[in-house]
C-alpha cells in the first residue's frame, strides 16, 4: 500500500509540473537553434508548434488540478458536515481565569450561589473595571431565604447551609470595601435571587463588538464544573438565551442596600 501511494503521488507531481518543465526545455532549445546559420524557417515552425502545444497542455493541466483541489476541499467540507461535534469540543471542565479578562471589560454581569470565591479572588480585577468606566451587576441566592437550604444539598464540599449561609455572608462584607470610593455606588450592584441557579453565568462587554458569555454548568456534589464559552456571532441563539437568562434573574431579583457607614457618607 505505501509502494502504491508513492507511486501515485510520484505520478501526480511528473503530471502537475512535467509539462512546465519540458515547454521550458523546449523553448530554450528553440532559442539557440533560432541563433545558429543552418537551421530553417520550417524546424523553426515546428519547434514553435511545439511549445505552443506544451503550453496549451500546462494551461489544460492546471486546470485540472484546481479542479482535484476544489473536489478535496468539498469533501473534507462534507465529511466535517456529517462528522459529529464531540461535547469535549463545547466543554472545558473548567472556568479559565478570566482575571486579566475582567480588568479590561466595559461591562461584567455574574451570577452565583454565594459568591464567596469570586469575593476573594476578583476584587482587584472589579476595582479595575469600574476605575475605567466600567458596570458589573452581580446575583447570589439570598442568604436569607430557604433556597439557601436547597443550595446547599447540590455543594460538594458540604451540604450544611448554616456554613454556607455564612459563606454568603462573608462574601457581602467583601463586597462591601467596595464602596470606600462614592462612586462605586452607581457602578457596583449586588441583587438577591430567592432560587438556586443550575449555572454560573458571565456576561462580558454586552452589546459590543468584544461580548462575550462563558456558562459553567453546576453539578450535584462532584467537583468538575463543564464550562463553555458563546460568542454572538458564532453562537447567537445561545448567546441570546444565557444573556437573556441572566437578565431575567436581574429582574427577578432584589437589590441588596448596603448599610452606609458615617465615613462614606462625610466621603461625599
């Protein structure tokens, strides 16, 4: 089998580049032959005919092999069409870090459970987003209601929603610091949901050329959290189903009033 495929593929490169060899061999022996006393008009002729016939031949040749590249090109095109797409093509099995990512946005919408991850390790990128301009809503489950109870059955750290309202807790007093600078206020929102989302949602630069949507699914008491990333040109009705999906919890949910200390009201 190899024997034959070099042999074919030997054959396919003396058709594709024989014919321009041998016009040009043939043009320059017609060249010195056209120099010398003793050659006639008719050899002339002929050598003439001769490369005009190799040059139609190279013109038809090439033809043909645009013609072999164009059939390849549109069955690899036709193969990749009934070829299935795996779902490790979708999936990664985790949220990248997307810390230099939400520095740079002009705007961050996120939901959660309690947010106490995100309190911890995006505070520096959100303070970075807002210094530019930048807007960033936030939803957590309301560390206040029984859906914190439900949440907590699905944790695979823990299922005691006592820790996890805690946990909530301590995310809020993080997010608080926040607001040390006035105008935050207007920038940094925090809504309360009264139900358990089944995935982590980030909405970054909507409505911009630069938008963009990464989804991790939540999974009952294992670790992996399948994650995928949308694009709205690539992936428009999904990209309009989560960012749709995140702002109909922003409606559903209530804003969270931050206590304001004697310190940030002299601020102002």
């Amino acid at each position: 089998m190899e024997r034959q495929s070099w042999i074919a593929k030997y054959v396919n490169y003396l058709l594709d580049y024989g014919p321009i060899v041998a016009t040009v061999l043939f043009a320059s022996v017609a060249a010195l032959l056209a120099g010398q006393s003793g050659t006639t008009i008719e050899q002339i002729l002929q050598w003439i005919l001769i490369i005009l016939v190799l040059l139609s031949t190279t013109q038809l040749l090439e033809r043909f092999r645009l013609l072999r590249n164009l059939d390849r090109k549109l069955d690899t095109i036709v193969e990749q069409g009934h070829t299935e797409v795996s779902a490790d093509q979708l999936f990664s099995l985790r949220m990248p870090d997307l810390q230099d990512r939400l520095r740079v946005a002009k705007s961050i919408d996120h939901n959660g459970i309690t947010l106490a991850g995100t309190s911890n390790n995006r505070l520096g990128a959100f303070s970075s987003c807002i210094s530019a301009g930048g807007k960033i809503r936030l939803l957590m489950v309301d560390p206040s209601d029984k859906a914190i109870e439900v949440a907590a059955q699905r944790f695979y750290k823990h299922q005691d929603h006592t820790r996890l309202r805690r946990e909530a807790e301590y995310a809020l007093d993080n997010f608080s610091s926040m607001y040390r600078d006035p105008f935050v206020v207007s920038q940094f929102k925090i809504g309360f949901v009264k139900s358990v989302p089944p995935y982590s949602i980030w909405v970054l630069d909507a409505n911009t050329p630069q938008a963009e949507i990464w989804v991790g699914l939540y999974p009952f008491r294992d670790d992996p959290e399948p994650t995928m990333r949308l694009l709205p040109h690539k992936d428009n009705e999904y990209y309009t189903f989560f960012q749709k999906q995140f702002d109909l919890m922003w409606e559903a949910s209530t804003l969270w009033n931050l206590p304001i200390s004697k310190d940030t009201v002299n601020s102002r």
